[in-house]
C-alpha cells in the first residue's frame, strides 16, 4: 500500500478578516478551521501532514496542537510557490493530498474517496471539483466533447466560453508524490497575477501523456473556503447543522436546533434534551435521559445520565448521575461532583470533590476541598483556601452540616457527623459529632440609636 501525506496550505495573511489573528485559527464552533483540515487528512489515512505556514507563522505554529510538520513561505506568490516550499516533504513515494486551511467543511470520508478513485484510476493527479450555480472567482475545470478532463483554468486567466462552464476546481488535489516534484520544477508566473499556479502542474502532467482527471462531488458546502467574517459565519452554521442533526439521528432532542452549538467531538446519549443557548465544547460527554440548557456551556468536561444543568457553567470536571446543577452554578477545572448531588444557584466549584448526595443549595464557594457524602451546607458558605500566598485544601467528612455564613480557613477538617454553627468562623479542625462555634457573643447596647443621632 502506497504511503499518503498531505500539504495543507494556511501562509496567507486573509486581510479580508480584518484581524490580528492569523486566518486560518479563526474558530468554526470550538476548533480552528486549520484544526478541522488537518483532522480530515488523517481521517483520509494521512501518515505525515506538512503545514505551510507564513503569515504570523510562529502564532500559527504556537497554537496548532497536532503532530505536523512546518514550512515558511515568506513570500505569497500562489499555490504552486506555496506547495513548492515542501519539496523535501513530499518525497519521491506514495501520494500526496494538497489541501487549504480555510476550508474547514471539507469532510476526511470525501477526501478517502478521492484518494481511492486516484488509485483506482491510476491518476497522476486527480483533483476535487464540484458544480455551482454561480462559479464565478472559482477556477474552471475544462472537459472534452467525451467529458474527458482538459485542465484546470483560474477565473482571471479564463476565455468568456471557459467562464460559463460551472465545474469548478476547489484546489484540493491529489497527486503522486515523484510526479508532483517534477512539474513543480516546470511551473511559471506566465499569468495575469505573476503567480505561480499548481493547476499548471496538472498541465505538465497531461503534456507528459500521464493521466489526470476531476472527481465530482455533490456537496458543494465542503470546499467552500472562508475570506471574511461573513463566510466563517457561513461555515460555522453549516457545520453546526452537520453536527446537531447527527446528534438528533442518535435520539437526541433539541429544543432549537438553530441555538445549540457542538463540538465535533462531543458526545451525548440518547433521550437527553437540550435547551437553546448551549455550547459543548471539546470532549464533553453527556449521558443519557438529561437536561441541559438553557444558556449552559460545558468544555471538555463529563456528565452522567439523568442529570439536570440549567444556565450554567461547567469546565474540565466530572459530574455523576441524577444531579442537579443550576441555575447560575459555576463548576470551574478539576472538579468531581458525585450521584444525587444538588448545587444550586450561584454554587461555584473550584478543585474540588463533592460526594453523593450532597446538598450547596445556593450561595457558596467550595475551593480546593474534599467534601464526603451526605454532606448539607448552608446558604453562603465559604471555603476560604487562600491566604494570600498559598491555596490549602479543606475536608468535609461525611454527614457534616455546614451552618448557613460558616467561612472554613482553609487547611481545616469538619469531622464525621461534625455541626458548625450559623456566623462561625472555623479555624480549628471540628471533631466528630462535635460542634464548632466560633462567633462573638451578641452584646445588645441599650438606647445607642438616641445617643447617636
């Protein structure tokens, strides 16, 4: 079997972004649209994945976390300069897939087919096209009297007869890797942009008598590329459709499909409802038979089946079965939430445990803290984990009841069965069964009011 690697293209500046970040990391839903491009080559069976980078290439770089390799084009002077900047990449073996990194839509199922039937066919170069009602800014693929491949023309370089044809060349291509490097070595600025074209290596291809074609597709939406915020919006609700309607398929509700966003990557169980409003980003997994929304948002986190989170925030924690979050909970990175366990409105979570059945109905801060089952806190509870230069971690056993306005400094352990009570602040360990006090005694100073005023 022939080794596949692909070039990805993402050096231009895209001035038509009005942006300091470099085009090709502006976000479809929770990823980069290069991130999207270089899931699909490996989805296509891509070993080794070469990015071309230029403009602001170490941002690009810093901030694209896959295993890839990086080439400069310091000057933008076409495609066909572009990919010539990966020369020693591309090798003299197997074949090459050359693709864009603003064209996030581009599905790794459609570029496998492609690679197959350049395979299949014994193509030297095969490139991805589609048809559009209006083609025009696209480049033109030109077909014989038999509907045998021609070449591929830019829209610019175009005669009037070659404009009216509506195939269009999405600039995805794949080559035979030996073949490629040779008429790389062949292409010329002989146009009207004085840029050097990789269509023009299909060219010396098919003046070499070597065999190249166009493989249709339907779906026109996966080669469309982002310029502009416009587009990028574009792209983001077509693939927020592709992602939400998968999820529906797999018996998943949706309040309203149009107000719900998804990562690729998330996964959610079947008869669970979601609310408008709701991002899930990342890895986020959702069970079955929940309820999530509306106006949530859970990044990278887990949550089991039958639990509620109503107008929250969740990130990079676990929350377990038949809890109830929300509303207005805050559940902030490493936390773990038990089984039956209510955190009510305005709970923040921070680096913490809570075990089953639990209760922080509302107004509390629990940080750097492992609290135990059957634990009860009072309204406006406050783990008080800082001291200024250190975070220290606090331990709630099991059956503990925190009285309402309790402040725990932190590094501090309630007991077993311990009580606190309402107003204290507990700065000694509460043994169990025990309970801590730690308040002024109330002192009434009769007649102060008249004396004052």
């Amino acid at each position: 079997m022939s080794k596949l690697k692909a070039v990805i293209l993402a050096a231009g500046a895209g001035t038509r972004m009005v942006s300091d970040t470099p085009k090709v990391l502006h976000k479809v839903l929770d990823r980069s649209m290069l991130a999207y491009v270089i899931e699909a080559a490996m989805e296509a069976g891509a070993e080794d994945i070469c990015v071309v980078v230029g403009h602001k290439a170490d941002v690009v770089m810093e901030n694209t976390n896959y295993k890839v390799t990086y080439v400069e084009q310091r000057e933008q002077l076409g495609t066909g300069h572009a990919v010539m900047q990966a020369e020693e990449f591309i090798g003299e073996e197997g074949n090459i897939l050359i693709l864009f990194g603003d064209t996030p839509l581009i599905k790794g199922t459609t570029l496998k087919t492609m690679v197959d039937y350049h395979k299949k066919s014994n193509n030297s170069a095969t490139v991805l096209s589609t048809k559009l009602e209006d083609p025009t800014g696209y480049g033109r693929i030109i077909r014989n009297e038999n509907n045998t491949f021609v070449k591929s023309v830019e829209h610019k370089d175009a005669t009037d007869k070659e404009r009216s044809v509506n195939e269009i060349n999405s600039g995805m291509y794949c080559f035979e890797a030996a073949t490629l490097k040779k008429a790389l070595k062949t292409i010329t600025p002989h146009n009207a942009q004085g840029e050097y074209y990789l269509p023009d290596a299909v060219l010396y291809i098919l003046e070499n008598q070597l065999k190249a074609d166009a493989l249709v597709i339907d779906d026109y939406e996966e080669i469309l590329g982002v310029n502009s915020r416009i587009q990028l919006a574009e792209a983001t609700k077509i693939m927020q459709k592709r992602i939400n309607e998968k999820h529906m398929n797999n018996g998943v509700t949706m309040i309203n499909p149009d107000q719900v966003y998804i990562g690729k990557d998330a996964l959610i169980g079947k008869d669970t409802v979601i609310y408008p409003n709701t991002f899930l980003e990342g890895t986020t997994e959702i069970g079955e038979h929940c309820a999530v929304g509306p106006n949530t948002r859970i990044y990278f986190s887990k949550v089991g089946t039958h639990t509620k989170i109503e107008q929250s925030t969740v990130l990079r924690s676990k929350i377990g079965d038949r809890t109830n979050v929300g509303p207005y909970a805050y559940i902030r990175p490493d936390s773990d939430i038990g089984d039956e366990v209510k955190i009510g409105d305005f709970v923040e979570i921070k680096n913490a445990s809570i075990g089953n059945n639990t209760k922080v109905s509302h107004l509390t801060y629990i940080g750097d803290a492992d609290v135990g089952e059957y634990v009860n806190f009072g309204c406006g509870t406050v783990v008080v984990n800082y001291d200024g230069v250190s975070k220290h971690r606090t331990t709630i056993k099991d059956h503990a009841f925190i009285g309402c306005n309790t402040n725990l400094i932190s590094p501090v352990k309630v007991e077993e069965k311990a009580y606190t009570a309402a107003g204290s602040t507990i700065t000694l360990d509460v043994p169990p069964y025990s309970l801590g006090i730690a308040r002024a005694r109330q002192v009434i100073i009769e007649n102060w009011v008249k004396r004052r005023r």
